[in-house]
C-alpha cells in the first residue's frame, strides 16, 4: 500500500491501482471486523431467568430497556453454555435498574429479528455488530443484586450513563415536563425517548429533524465556545498574551471539552464525525494547519470505517457525510473563487455593515439548507420514503433561532448546572424550542403529507449521488459528466415500482393489491411491517384505517383464508377488462391444505405441504424462517398459453369473454398474470448476521442438568 503510494505521483493509471488497493483493504478490514464481532445467539424463543450487568437503559412510554451483558443463565455461567453476550429485554417503566447494577430477571427472549421486507431495515445487522444475540421482554421488573466485583468497562460505560441520566433528569426537574423538555433533553445528551412521534414527524416534515442527531453545529458551537471562553479569559493577562501561545492552549482546552461532550451526548455516528472533524480543526491550530478541507473529511471517514466499517450502511453515517462533504466542497468552491477579490470595506456607516453582513450570512444559511438538504434528501429517500418539500423554508426560519438562541444557552447550561445555575438558559432554550416547534408544524402543513414518496432504490440512489458529487468535486467542465448519471437514474426511477404481493417472515400479514391497483393490507392494526410496506408505496400511515382489504378481496374462516391479488397493469380483452387475480391461500388445516393445492396459486402456511401439491409457489414455515419476508411483483401477459409459461411462473390463466354478444363475434383471448419478480429478505447464501442461532431449548437443557 505504501509502494503504491509513492508510485502514484507518476501517473493516472498507478493512483487508479492504488484506489483499487485501497479497495481491497477496505474489504479485508470488513471481513476482519465481521468475524472478529461473531458471538453466540438465540435459534428459538426460550423463557430464561437471567442475571447480568446493565449496559444501557432506556426509557419511553412503552417501557424501559435494558441492554445486559448475561452473567449467569438459569444459576449457570453463561461462558459454559454458549448463551449470547449481550440481550435486549423491555421492562416495566418503573423498574429502578440502573447502568451499573448487577440485576436479575425472568424473561421471553427471541433470536434477533431479520429484515421486514427485502432490502428493508434489517436489525440482525446492527445487533450482529453490536454482539446481540437476544431480544425479548421480562416477567415484571427485574431485581438488583449485589455485585462482588463489577468489570471495569460496565464501570466506564455505567459512570458516563449515571452522568447524562442525572443531566436529563436536571433538566427534567428545572423545566417540568413536556414537549420542549424532550427536545432540550435531546439536544443535550442525546436521549430522544421522550420526543413523541408527532414531533419528530413534524420537524422531519420541515426539515428540521436533523437538529435532533447531535452533529457538526453542536459539537462546534460547544467546542468553539469553550475555546472562545479560555482565549478570552488568557488574554486577560497580558504576560500571558503576549510570551505565550494562549491560542493553542485554548485549542487543547477545546479539545478536551469536545471529548467530554461526546461522551455525554451518546456518541452516535453523526457526533463521532464532529468530533473527529473538530479535532483536526484544533489539531490544526496545535500545528498551524488549516484543518477544515474535504481531506479532513475523507481522514475523518477512514478513522470510523477502520473501527466499525458497518457504519457504511448506517443512514445515520451516509447522511452524515454526503451533508459535509457537499457543504466543505461548496464552500472550498466559493473560498477559491473569492481569493483574491476582497476588498477593503467603503461603507463607514453601522447600518449599511449590519445590512450586508445580515444579507451575506443569510446567503450562506439559504447555500446550507438547499445543499445539504438535496444530499440527505437523496439518501433520506432511500432509506425512509420521504423528503422534506419545504425544508428551505423550514430552514431558514428555524436554523437562526437554533443557531443563535437555542444551542447557545444549551451550551451556557451545560458550563453552569455544576453550579446551580443553569435554570436561566435552560429557561431561554425552552423558548427557543417552543419557537422551533411551531415553525415546524407551520412547515409541515404547507407540505401535507407531500414528501411521502416512496422509497428510492439502491441503484437510482447510488447514481443520484453520484451526478452531485461530480458537480461538485470535479473541475471544469467536467461537471457535464454529471448528466450522464443523472438520467441513467432517472430512467432506473421511472422504470421501478412497488411490488404487488408483500409477505411478512411470520406469515400472518400480508399486502397485496386489488382490482383498482391500491395496495391492501390483511391486518389494519399498526405494526412496523405495515409502516414499511405502505412507506414502499409513497402513502402516509394515516391512511392504514383505509388500506383494510374488503371482502371481496378477502375471505377467511376457521380453515384459514385466501386473498385475490391483482397487477397493477389493467388489461382489455375485446373492449372490457378482463378480470384476472392471483389466489394466495393460508390454510391453518390439512383438510384446507389438500383444497388449496388443488384451486390456490400462492400457499403460505405453516403446515406440511406435500411434495405433489400443484401449487405453483409453496411458502412454508422452513421456508420462511430460511428466507425471511416475501416481496413479489405481477405482471399480465396477453395471449399466453400454458405452454409458453415455465412451471413456476404461471400462476394463472383467465379467458376473458364479453358479455356483449355483438362485440362477442371476437372470440376469447387468454390473459395470463406471471410473476415478472420474486424476492426474499435473505439471500440463498445468507449472510453471517442471517445465519441460524446455535442456542436452543434443548442444548441449553442439557448444558444445564
């Protein structure tokens, strides 16, 4: 790596062999960190009585959870039995556990669970990277123990736990509770288990749910603030000032604050970013470097994916980056552009100084929000279905008070509450909030539920980036290379579409569209799937109490139920449309089972299903549990016989006839729907946070005796 390195001053070709080495590294450290995080977990749901250090709590309305790190399962060290690291459990919302405490619990817990739809949001990866081998929930609240000895990371880990629940619960008693206290708790320490969906919603609808991830603005404005504060205070003294390099003093004082608000603030990916992006900025000053430049940015990125280089698939992490990146490559852009043409102020005058400094920073506001807000609007699309229409203006009326009032007095009430004296600024940060969440509510009524688009595939997305990196990092008029992308990715937009059938890994939901082509779902109880499949098709969860399939859609009785799927794609034989549909039977009987083989096209059942069953498609329980959910999309094929539809792919063949005995004189035409696309969350080589648990019921019966 270090040869190609040298080499690749002397040519396009050697730097092109040196990205494709660094490539290769990139892969081989993933691979490394991939199997060096591999750990025990679940194959089946068991009850267990466990005992373990809190890690993690966690506090909504629903509950409280508790991140352990398993001690003993059922009276046994859990090293002798080959019981997960770490689980995951809900408890009630008055359980006392504190990170720290020793506790013991009886519980359900459950392997981790897979993607809820292909190419969904998969947590089996986070929990595989993170060592969660268990999920679940306990019998009534767990009971704190007495710990002989505590290890030293649960010690670290609980003493910078303790410090922001006690932050959060200062605010908490100063501000009473409410919603500006969630966001103030929020911004402060990172915990956002009291911001009610309403709210998020709101600002994610205004474009102002960025200020809830503590990122660049946060750690700069606390960071920056302590380095003003000690460069202040230094300069005092006019021994100091003038022998001694107090800035530089002040940049390592900074610094440490920067590393203090990390801890407290969780340290999600878009702080650890800042942090690093902060520290080369100080580091900087330390060496007289100039420490804010995109390769700051690329070093800042190569430090995180050489520790956790899954992170590259955190939306978190892409939304993160591809924001500064554009940010630092725009404002490089305009720094280089203006080098050079300053000019000595003529205006004498405060008023017409204030005017042009006012106008000029809200420029740079209005530059801001259009292009980070286009580069996270990109992968927001992907990963969520949704952009923010009016983000400009959420923005530009939302980012001053944030910027000015809000984050501010956070940073004034963070320096003072060791002394008691932060309820001032906390008051004045309350206000700020209060403000901010009435732009955006105001924000998002303009847009109505108009940014719910549906989600942008991976291709399309990668393209899009792709043309708005090139018109912004390549010289020129290069630039025009831009076009080239952006229209394949347009072209890959206008061709994709949301599939017609959605099948949950349980197989006790499933989406499917009806004659009209709206896609209904069986169950209209909210669930995550739910939320996800309507996301797929660019419709706002408050319409789920709409989306419930009709009955003549749906039929079910105690032997189980069929539901008629249809193709988006309306097809006319004669002049009329000829009703075609595909039949998905769940049959919960064997004598419902038999039937079905004989009438149905899709079967989705639990049952044993007979190698002889004419079904064109089984989805058993084996099936399901090897594959995950089920995503399939429909087609109508004029004029094709049996015979020129493979086994596998006719799910039906319907003649369309009219009813008309005039236009009857046509004849009859076969309209045959196929299955144009099949998907399954989890690949035929599944991937190593897919593969099976090895802990089951019965091993750990046996370990145990």
């Amino acid at each position: 790596m270090g040869a190609a390195f040298r080499v690749s001053r002397r040519g396009a070709l050697s730097r092109f062999v040196l990205l494709l080495l660094a490539l290769l590294c990139g892969l081989a450290v993933a691979s490394v960190r991939t199997a060096a995080v591999e750990a025990p977990k679940l194959a089946e749901m068991m009850n267990v009585t466990l005992t373990g250090f809190v890690l993690e709590r966690q506090v909504n309305a629903r509950g409280t959870r508790l991140l352990l790190q398993v001690e003993t399962v059922d009276d046994r060290p859990r090293s002798d039995l080959g019981f997960p690291k770490k689980v995951r459990v809900r408890v009630p919302v008055d359980d006392i556990a504190r990170p720290g405490q020793l506790v013991e619990l009886r519980g359900r817990l459950f392997p981790p669970a897979g993607p809820v739809l292909p190419g969904g949001y998969d947590f089996s990866y986070r929990a595989y990277f993170s060592q969660i081998g268990a999920t679940g929930f306990g019998y009534g609240p767990s009971r704190v123990l007495e710990a002989d000895t505590t290890p030293r990371m649960v010690q670290a880990r609980a003493l910078v736990q303790n410090l922001r629940e006690r932050i959060a619960n200062k605010v908490r008693t100063v501000l009473g509770q409410g919603p500006e206290t969630a966001l103030v708790v929020a911004l402060l320490v990172g915990d956002r288990s009291g911001i009610t969906e309403a709210q998020e919603e709101a600002l994610r609808a205004a474009g102002l749910a960025h200020i809830l991830a503590i990122s660049g603005l946060h750690m700069a404005l606390f960071a920056g603030g302590a380095f003003g504060a000690v460069l202040l205070l230094l300069s005092l003294f006019q021994p100091l000032a003038l022998r001694w390099p107090i800035h530089k003093w002040a940049a390592a004082t900074a610094l440490c604050a920067a590393v203090g608000y990390l801890l407290i603030s969780g340290a999600a990916v878009a702080t650890q970013r800042s942090f690093v992006m902060i520290g080369l900025v100080f580091l900087g000053v330390l060496v007289g470097r100039r420490g804010l430049t995109l390769r700051s940015v690329a070093l800042a990125g190569f430090l995180l994916l050489l520790v956790s280089p899954e992170r590259l698939f955190f939306p978190g992490f892409q939304m993160s980056f591809s924001a500064v990146i554009c940010l630092v490559a725009v404002y490089e852009l305009w720094r280089s552009r203006n080098k050079g043409s300053w000019k000595k102020e003529t205006h004498t005058a405060l008023l017409p100084r204030v005017f042009g400094s006012l106008g000029k920073w809200s420029f740079g506001l209005l530059v801001t929000a259009v292009v980070a807000g286009l580069a996270t609007g990109i992968v927001g699309a992907h990963h969520f279905g949704r952009i923010a229409p009016y983000g400009v203006v959420g923005n530009m009326l939302g980012m001053p008070v944030f910027s000015l009032l809000v984050m501010p007095m956070g940073v004034l009430a963070l320096i003072l509450m060791p002394f008691g004296l932060a309820a001032l600024p906390l008051a004045i940060m309350s206000l700020g909030i209060s403000w901010l969440l009435d732009i955006s509510e105001f924000t998002a009524a303009l847009g109505g539920d108009t940014g719910t688009i549906g989600n942008l595939s991976a291709l399309p997305t990668l393209f899009l980036m792709s043309a708005l990196f090139l018109v912004l990092l390549v010289p020129g008029r290069l630039r025009l290379l831009s076009v080239v992308p952006c229209v394949v990715a347009m072209l890959l937009i206008f061709q994709s579409r949301p599939p017609d059938v959605q099948i949950a890994s349980s197989g006790s939901r499933v989406a499917a569209r009806d004659d009209d082509g709206q896609l209904n779902l069986s169950s209209t109880r909210s669930s995550f799937a739910s939320e996800l499949w309507l996301q797929k098709e660019g419709v706002s969860n408050s319409t789920i109490k709409s989306r419930k399939m009709k009955s003549s859609q749906r039929s079910c009785d105690q032997a189980g139920c069929v539901i008629k799927a249809h193709a988006p794609v309306l097809m006319f034989v004669n002049g009329q449309r000829a009703e075609t549909s595909v039949s998905i039977a769940f049959p919960r009987q064997t004598e419902a089972l038999y039937q079905d083989c004989q009438f149905a096209d899709l079967i989705v059942t639990d049952l044993i299903v007979p190698d002889d069953c004419p079904a064109a498609i089984v989805i058993d329980a084996e099936t399901r549990s090897r594959r995950g959910a089920v995503s399939i999309w429909l087609s109508v094929q004029p004029n094709a016989g049996a015979d020129t539809v493979p086994r596998g792919q006719k799910l039906i063949t319907e003649t369309g006839r009219q009813k008309n005995d005039e236009l009857g004189k046509f004849g009859a035409q076969t309209v045959t729907t196929v299955i144009s696309k099949i998907r399954f969350a989890i690949p035929e080589t599944p991937r190593p946070w897919h593969h099976p648990g090895e802990m089951t019921r019965a091993i750990l019966t046996s370990k145990s005796k």
